[in-house]
C-alpha cells in the first residue's frame, strides 16, 4: 500500500539503522540540496526501505570510514547521491521515479558560518560539510560572521566560554534520546542534514522578510490582504487579474504566491498551473489558493493543478500569522 512518506527524514532513519548495525565505524555526513526542508513522496515504505538498504550497502562496500549522502531536486524528482569516503566518484545512485513534493523552502544565510566540534564523529565528516554543503560554512572563526559550536550529548561540558556569535548545538542518536537531557539546548539527532544546522541556528542577524505575491480582482480584498501580510513584515507585490499574476510570477522569484480562484483572465488554479508546466522560477513556490470554495470535490480540483496549500477566504490576520509560521522559521 502506497502512503505519504517525509522522504529526508526517511532516508535519515534509515541510514542510521543500517549504520548502528555495521561492523565498519562508518561516519554519515548528509547534505540536503534539494532547496527545501520537506520532501513528500508517494510509495510503498517497505519497498523503499528495501530500496534505499540495497543502495547504502552497495556503497558501504567500498567505504572505510565515511559516507557523504547528497540529495538533489532534479526536474521535480528527488536524486540520491552517495560518495564513499574521500571519492569524487558516485559510489551509489538513484533517483526516485516518480514525482515528489517539496515544500518550506530554504533561505540560505549570505553571511560565513565557523562549525566547530570536540566530537570525532563531527570532526570526521567537517571536510565533506564544509566542501559540500551550499551552506556557507568555513573552519575559521576569525574569517566568520558567527560560530556554530557542536556538542556530542554524551559529553559533559564545563566552562564553556560565552560569546554572542556562538550558537551552541547538542547532537545524539535518536535511540539514546530517552537518556539525555535535551530540554535547554537545540538538539539534532545523528545523523543530521547540513541543512537541519541552519534551521536551529538562534540566529542574531535578521531574516529577510519573506516575498509573496498576491493576486486579487477584489480590490478591498487585496488591500486588507496587503496591509495585514506588510504588518505580519512580509514585502508584497499585487495583481488585480490572473494574467498580471502570472507575467510577475514569470518575471520574479517569489517565496509564496497567494492566488484567489476566480479571477478575470485566468483563474489562480490556472495560474499555478502554467508556473509548474513552464518549469520557471516559481515552479516550487508554493502556490496558495484564496477562495470561498469549500466543497471537496473544488477544492481536490484546486490540488490537482498545481495548488498546494489552501486559505478560506475571507483571511484572517491571525489565520495569516499561523500560516506563515512555517515559511518563517
């Protein structure tokens, strides 16, 4: 039986699994270059897991202390790469044959990230971070822009020197969770996406506002839209019509698109679905349906043309404010 499956976090367990049961001490360094957080497949888990078992094992075969595991978005489907040890070559390779969902895009910091770590599981795989990752990480302190300090859970730390640039995270395995106490520091499990470090950064330096366009031919509509995204700190660009809605979004990298349904020229479901079909800038945006439809037959419809997220119309600031938690993280 098929189910939805978060497919990063998928691949992360899985790997982890066949790792604790290996005779070699393999060391797991896993980059997330897809754009996203999220990656949603459609499959049979047993299969998969069988699947992607065959994969790490083929490239364990020739490893000897370290496994680079590199997801890419290729043409909307998810590519898994894995490297043995130092080899530029792909020990092992696959990409998944159908389609798959991503969504809560990435916005990766500008500035230089120092990573540091007393753990040698970390200090084994910080070459491979650093030289992999799309993330902009370096090894220096003095040349960074802030410093992340990693923490094996196990460890006891004293004294450790306090410093408004340094972002200290714990790291453990999910199955020694239960026996330690992760209730004051951000805690990643091992292994861990170099992207998932990004994400718990407690960052100093401001986010950037998120960019959304909204598309309306209700004029009050629109500006109340407007007005309340602008105070929730969001930069808005608006179109009255489908058809200026779909000239910006072709035009103009957006990280949300708000489209209501019935529009003069096109409606937003038509909209999203040109974006998807000319693979253009905003083909992965997510694409949010404004609309007083409420049947679930309408709305199936709306998800069938490229719709991926769904707001009752009329909008709350409040219904915003939740809704854009995940964007803004």
């Amino acid at each position: 039986m098929k189910i939805k499956v978060e497919l990063l976090e998928f691949i992360q367990c899985v790997l982890a699994n066949i790792l604790r049961q290996h005779d070699k001490k393999i060391a797991p360094c896993l980059i997330n270059k897809t754009g996203f957080y999220s990656v949603v497949y459609q499959c049979n888990p047993s299969f998969m897991h069988q699947q992607l078992n065959e994969l790490i094992q083929q490239a364990l075969n020739v490893a000897q202390h370290q496994l680079v595991v590199v997801v890419t978005n290729k043409n909307k489907h998810l590519e898994l790469s894995i490297f043995a040890d130092d080899n530029q070559e792909v020990a092992a390779q696959c990409t998944t044959p159908e389609k798959v969902t991503y969504s809560q895009a990435i916005k990766l910091p500008s500035h230089t990230i120092a990573v540091q770590a007393t753990s040698s599981q970390i200090n084994t795989i910080m070459a491979s971070l650093i030289s992999h990752s799309m993330v902009n990480f370096i090894s220096s302190i003095e040349q960074a822009d802030q410093c992340i300090s990693l923490i094996d859970a196990k460890d006891i730390v004293k004294n450790v020197p306090v410093s408004a640039n340094v972002t200290t995270i714990q790291f453990c395995e999910i199955s020694k969770v239960s026996n330690t106490d992760i209730s004051d520091t951000n805690t990643l499990f091992w292994p861990f996406y170099d992207t998932d470090i990004i994400n718990m950064m407690d960052t100093k330096i401001t986010p950037e506002p998120l960019c959304i366009l909204i598309a309306d031919d209700s004029i009050p509509s629109l500006i109340a839209t407007k007005a309340m995204l602008e105070k929730l700190g969001c930069k808005v660009v608006t179109a009255n019509d489908g058809t200026r809605a779909l000239a910006l979004a072709q035009q103009q990298q957006f990280d949300l698109l708000l489209l209501d349904e019935r529009m003069p020229g096109l409606y937003g479901s038509d909209v999203a679905k040109q974006l998807i079909e000319q693979d253009g800038v905003n083909r992965l945006t997510p694409k949010v349906s404004l609309t007083g439809l409420t049947e679930p037959e309408e709305i199936t419809q709306l998800f069938s043309k490229g719709i991926t997220h769904y707001l009752e119309k009329p909008v709350t600031k409040l219904a915003l404010e939740h809704f854009l938690t995940q964007w803004q993280a």
